[in-house]
C-alpha cells in the first residue's frame, strides 16, 4: 500500500512539475520595454507609434511590451504589440487595463519594468522612455492649455498632465538602477524618446545601471522615433549587438527626418557608451581643474568659446565637443593641451554613433553640456545642479562659476511650449 502510494505521489509531483514549468514564459533574446506616456498634448503621436510597432510586432526573438497611458482613453494599458494588417487603429492584445496611473512617478516606471522583465524574460532589455522631456533641469511654463489657472513645472523627462508630476533626472535614475537591481542585469539599452535627453549629465545618472545609452540633443519632432522602420531592420538581423541595434536606432532617426519617412525636421540623436562614462568624466574634471587656474584674459577667452558654442532649444545646452575644441582654439596659454586632448579622445571613445540631420553644420556632436551663458543663466539652476551625480564626481560647476563671476544677465527664457 505504501508503494503504491509513493509511486502515486511521486506522478503526481511529475505532473505538477511538468505543469509549473510548462506555465513559466520563455526567455527570448530582447525584450524592448516602452514606456509611453501619453498623458499629456502627444497623445496622438502616442497612438501613431503604437500603430507603426504593429506593422513589425513581436517575433521569436523579440517581445515588444509596452505600458500606454492615453490622455483620450483615460486610462493605462500594458500591451503585447503583435503584429496587424490594419493601419488605423491599435490592435494588439491588452494584458493589463491599470486605469489612471501616475506615469509622472518613478515608481511607475520601476514597477513597469520589472513586470515586463519577469513576464517576457529575455537574455537582453531594451528600455524605452516616450515624452516630453527636458535634459537635466526644469523648467516653468504659463500655459493655460495644460492646466488652466496654474502655474505648471514640468521637469526633465515623463511629463503627466493628470497629476502634474514628471521624473527627475536623479529620479530616472533612481528607477532603472533598482529595476535593473531587481531584475538581475544591467538594461542592455536605455533610450529616450524625448525632447533635449542627450546630456552627459543624464547618461551619469545611469552609468551603473545601463549599458548604451540613446537620446537626443535637440527637440525631437512629434512624431518621434520611427517605430516601423526601425523594427523592421532589427528583426530582419535579429542576431545585431546592443551596440548595433542603438546604431541602428539612431541611424533610423536621421534618416526619417532627412527628408525621409517623417518629412524634413532638424533632428540629432546620438548612442553612448556608458562604460566610458568615468573615462570622460575625468577627462572634464581635468579641463574643469585647468580652467579654474586661468588668468582673467585667458578666463574671457573661455566664456566667449562657451557663448559661441552649438547650443539647442535650450540655450545652456552647449555641444560639449564644440565647446572643447573652440577652448582649443582660442590661444589660451593656461588650458594644458592634454586637457583639451583628453577630453577630445575620450569623447571618441564614449560616442558610438551620432547622426544629426545636415543644417547643424558639423556642430552637434551628440553629447551635451550645461553651459549656461551668464551669471543670471547659471544662478537659476546651480542649486540643483549640485546634486546630480555627475557634478559630484566632476565638480563642473566650480569651473562655470569662475567663468561667470562676476558677469551679468537675465534667466534662461521660459520655454511656452516643449514640442
């Protein structure tokens, strides 16, 4: 009786095992996790790049998760994008309806990736954060549109409209360091879709957690990243590195805005390599080190390179190649060369790809810097400058300080409206 019964229990602990295995999700290679925020005046454009993913769709390598919040729709939904045949409208199925939620928290952002890596478990993550976005500091804008009778202070990137709240800098990097702590690895790929996110200061947040870095230096258009095109060339060379599919990205993007898939529009995006992340940060603190030596003449001579430096929509976003090499330029006796040298070698090594449509002339070289252009620029944001990782391993704005002390100046223009 005893042996039968064992002989019992052990099938039944066969079937179970066999049954809870089969119940576990498959790993595949990637797993692209989109983060798309449409709660706010982008919506659309939201529903237009879900609908550019389903020409593609999920394949045998590759799950195309995404969490969408509709400012329309009212509400937020996780989807497995699969692909369809119908163009106007999005089909995929929805496997979680969440309701309102706060895509402006952090927190959201973790939790999203965290279940999308323990439902669609892949060797390999490619993150994706989509819309507005501001580099690394905030800014006000009077606009009765997003809230009537307010005054409304988006910050850095995720912007909500329904709570008013956006991720910081330092947040973001809060999120994917303990997503990335949770899931086991570092995301293989982090990108931003979204305004001005292609700063040295914000790939310094993720440098631990990340990879390869995407963003952009410049606004990007509304219509953003060109989903269908990009998806089309990664599954059709499923077998392309992180540092290849990011290219890829990048490469796509130029191209849709060179008179390409979405028209013509002024478009940067650049890939870095977050490994050399040190390399380049101490590269600046030498430069930062050199400039705090200067003499008032050779001191002049910095800030006029600073002020003719490449800058985008916000103009203390300087192109930190530019900047370098016009310092480089500029005769001073008291920037050692191998400071401007070392800055200029480890950038090469740092951009893995940048592509920028042609009116930049050569001058938006993928990364960015704050460079603020008078005393009045820099006082505005020092204060929260000083606690961004990169300013504490850097001390960035020690030199900016001595360039501007004693300078003059209004505040960085209030931007109405961020595309």
């Amino acid at each position: 009786m005893r042996e039968k019964l064992y002989v019992l229990l052990c099938g039944l602990c066969f079937i179970y095992g066999a049954v809870a295995q089969a119940a576990e999700p498959s790993q595949k290679d990637w797993t692209l996790l989109v983060y798309l925020n449409g709660d706010n005046n982008l919506d659309s454009f939201g529903t237009t790049n879900l609908e550019q993913m389903e020409t593609v769709g999920s394949t045998d390598h590759l799950n195309i998760v995404v969490q969408w919040a509709s400012l329309q729709n009212g509400k937020t939904q996780r989807l497995l994008v699969q692909k369809s045949t119908n163009p106007s409208s999005v089909t995929s199925p929805v496997l979680q309806d969440m309701g309102v939620v706060d895509m402006g928290d952090w927190h959201t952002l973790e939790s999203f990736i965290e279940w999308g890596a323990k439902n669609f478990p892949a060797k390999h993550y490619f993150v994706d954060v989509w819309d507005h976005g501001s580099g690394w500091h905030a800014i006000q804008i009077e606009n009765s549109a997003v809230r009537p009778g307010h005054r409304y202070h988006p910050t850095d990137i995720s912007w909500d409209d329904n709570s008013g709240n956006s991720i910081t800098t330092q947040q973001l990097g809060q999120a994917i360091a303990q997503a990335s702590q949770a899931i086991g690895q570092k995301i293989d790929i982090y990108g931003s879709d979204a305004c001005l996110m292609g700063m040295v200061e914000v790939a310094g947040e993720l440098r631990d957690s990340v990879s390869y870095f995407l963003g952009s230096q410049e606004v990007e258009p509304g219509a953003g990243w060109p989903y269908d095109a990009f998806l089309r060339r990664w599954t059709a060379q499923p077998d392309l590195t992180a540092a290849q599919i990011a290219t890829a990205l990048a490469e796509e993007y130029g191209k849709s805005y060179t008179d390409g898939s979405s028209g013509g529009s002024s478009a940067t995006m650049a890939v870095y390599d977050l490994s050399q992340q040190d390399q380049i940060e101490n590269a600046i603190a030498n430069l930062k080190a050199s400039i705090l030596k200067l003499d008032a003449s050779d001191l002049a001579k910095v800030t006029a390179a600073a002020s003719s430096t490449q800058s985008f929509a916000y103009r203390d976003y300087g192109d930190l190649h530019d900047f370098v090499t016009r310092i480089g330029s500029a005769s001073t006796r008291g920037v050692a060369p191998t400071d401007i040298e070392g800055v200029l070698t480890a950038f090469q090594n740092y951009v893995v790809s940048n592509d920028v449509t042609p009116n930049f002339n050569g001058l938006a070289n993928g990364v960015s810097i704050w460079l603020p252009k008078n005393q009045g620029e820099f006082a505005d944001y020092s204060s929260n400058y000083e606690a961004m990782a990169f300013e504490g391993r850097t001390g960035w704005s020690q030199a900016l300080k001595q360039m501007y002390n004693g300078s003059s100046g209004g505040s960085v223009p209030h931007i109405l409206f961020m595309p």
